[in-house]
C-alpha cells in the first residue's frame, strides 16, 4: 500500500517528506496507523550516518503508537481498532535460546530493527515510524494498556524499556540504592520507573542546576559530581547506577560510587571507554556492565507497569514538518523531555 513519512535521503539532507510502499499483509501481520512517534538519539545518529551503517533513504522512528486498521488472516492477538505500539524491533528468529527465552533484543542471529534493517524475508530495508502507517508482525506488536495517555506513550517504547530492563535485570526495588547519571530522554524515565519500584534514588548530575527537576520526577536527592567531597563521602554507597549520557564521559569517578557487588550500567552508545581502573573493581567486586532494550514480554510488562503506576515521561508535542528544529535541539542536548511527533500532522 502506498503511504507517506519523512526520510533523509543522504547525511546532509535535511528530513523531508517521502512517499513510499508498505507491504502487502502477511497473514501475521497488523497494518496500523502511527498516531505518535518519539524522537531517540539514534534517530538523528542514523540520519547523520553517525555510526556508519545508515542505508539511504532512510525513515527513522522508533517509539511508534498507533491503531490496529487491518489485521492478516493468521492474526488472533489483535483486532482492528486497538491501540498497539512498536519498538525497536519488528522480527528475530524466533528459534534461538534467546528468542525462545523471550530475549528477541539478545537473538543470536541479530534481531530486525525497526528502520535500516534488511526484512528477514524480503530483504527490503524496513523504515520507521516517522510515517502514517507501518506493517508489522503481530508478535512484535505490543498491547497500549487502556489508561495510558496514547499522545505520552511513545518514548516508552524506547526511553522506557531501556531504562525499565536494566532495573529489572538487577532486581531493584523496595531498597535498593539508585544513582542516575544524565537526565534527559532516558535519564528521567530511569528516575521514574526507579521510584516506582520502591528504590532510594539518586541523580548524578555536574552542577545543582539540576536539583529542582530531579526531584519533581521523585528523586530523594541529587549528589553534584563536580563535588569531590560529596562523592568521597558517597563512596561504597549505591546498588545499581544507571548511565545514560549520550557522549564519551570519564566513568572513574562513578566506579568507587558503587557497594560490594554493585554494577554501573551503560546504557548510552558512547563507543571506546576511556581506561578504567582495575582497583576499585577488583577491591569491590564492582561491575561495568551494558544492556540494550528488552525483549517483547518485558516491553509489555513495562507498559503494563507504567499504566498501573501512572508513569508518562515528560513530553513536547511536534508537527512533523518541525523535526528538523527538533533535531537540532536534540543535538544542542540538555532537554529533559522526549519530543513526540503528532503524526496527524502530516499531510499526504
Ligand atoms: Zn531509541
Ligand atoms: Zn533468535
């Protein structure tokens, strides 16, 4: 079927809007209409060939909420008229230990990316949410619980379950001793689900310009990294650090933050590490650890979670013709929000 988005068409040019076909409908798949769709960092790294792999013309989008318009004839979780969402991903194997496990993100033969990624059938690129509709197999589709504010849902897909699955991973809740490092699009979702499940929760941040916000989101305090007499004293003191900062950054001074056992997660792509020392590690049987997404019953455990708990980041509503703007913004960096294209905006 034809349809309409916003695609770069090299690294130079600016998004602009794009007519291009979805697929006819396999029996699994649902064909929604995309309602809302987030903004992530790696939009705007894909746009810019930042890491080297975009395929042009390439149609980014990520954080997809939408209806259910069209269901194939193989399809029994979903019917027309449901409010679904997509992530990061729309296919893997389905066969491997983590695929079976429930761990898609982690497949042994490389999960399908929602934009920039070859269909394991077809071969053709996929393309992302940045548009009015998108063809995707049911079990990649997840489930809007009713409640959730459609128009607020979007960064969870991504912003959410980045931050919601590290905490899952290592167990937080009732007591457990949070730091957060960067409040941003991650950083403040990281703050919320961390609050939700129970824990103390810290944000690291180099000046207290930041105090006021990070207590709003539910934060007990904000620890100024630039303070070494504050962090020596924090020593020894944390469970579980999340790192969202999207640039290279010293992780030296994080690293003795953390208690016996305690890991320091990355969660942002911020390539070669500066050296690290091996002593605080090895004296604390502290941990460096990494973590992607999660997988797709994980995905709709967090939302499920964030509709109970009423947890919506924080977020500044766009027309699509205003994405440009909003990268640059996104690139100025320092916004505690996630933008969230309204895709009633775009006309075809
Ligand atoms: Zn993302
Ligand atoms: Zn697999």
């Amino acid at each position: 079927m034809k349809t309409i988005g916003y695609a770069a068409q090299s690294a130079e040019s600016p998004l602009a809007p794009y007519a291009f076909e979805r697929r006819t409908l396999r029996s699994n798949d649902i064909l929604m209409e995309v309602l809302y769709c987030g903004i992530c960092h790696t939009d705007l790294h894909m746009a810019h060939n930042d890491w080297g792999w975009t395929q042009y013309p390439v149609v980014p989008g990520h954080e997809i909420v939408g209806r259910v318009i069209e269901i194939g004839s193989d399809v029994t979780r979903y019917k027309v008229g449901d409010s679904v969402a997509v992530g990061c991903m729309v296919d893997s194997c389905q066969h491997c230990d983590q695929c079976r496990k429930g761990e898609e993100q982690l497949c042994r033969e490389g999960n399908t990316n929602t934009y920039n990624s070859p269909d394991r059938i077809t071969q053709d690129i996929t393309y992302g949410g940045y548009s009015k509709h998108l063809v995707v197999r049911e079990e990649f589709t997840l489930r809007v619980p009713d409640g959730l504010d459609l128009s607020r849902t979007a960064p969870l897909l991504c912003a959410g379950i980045t931050t919601y699955s590290p905490l899952r991973t290592w167990n937080v809740g009732p007591g457990s001793r949070v730091g957060v490092i960067g409040l941003g699009g991650l950083g403040h979702m990281a703050v919320k689900l961390a609050v939700a499940l129970g824990a103390d929760v810290t944000v690291l941040s180099r000046s207290k310009n930041k105090e006021a916000a990070a207590r709003a989101l539910g934060a007990d305090r904000l620890l100024v990294s630039a303070d070494e007499d504050a962090m020596t004293k924090a020593h020894s003191s944390f469970d579980l650090i999340i790192d969202t900062v999207p640039v290279k950054h010293d992780l030296k001074p994080y690293v003795p933050l953390l208690d016996v056992d305690g890991t320091l997660v990355l969660v942002g792509q911020i390539g070669p590490l500066e050296e690290p020392n091996t002593i605080p590690l090895i004296l604390g049987r502290r941990r460096i650890a990494g973590s992607p997404i999660g997988g797709i019953a994980e995905t709709q455990e967090m939302l499920d979670f964030c509709a109970r708990k009423n947890i919506l980041p924080e977020c500044k509503m766009i027309r699509m013709d205003e994405i440009n703007e909003a990268f640059e913004q996104l690139e100025q960096g320092d916004i505690s929000y996630r933008f969230v294209i309204d895709m009633a905006s775009l006309k075809s």
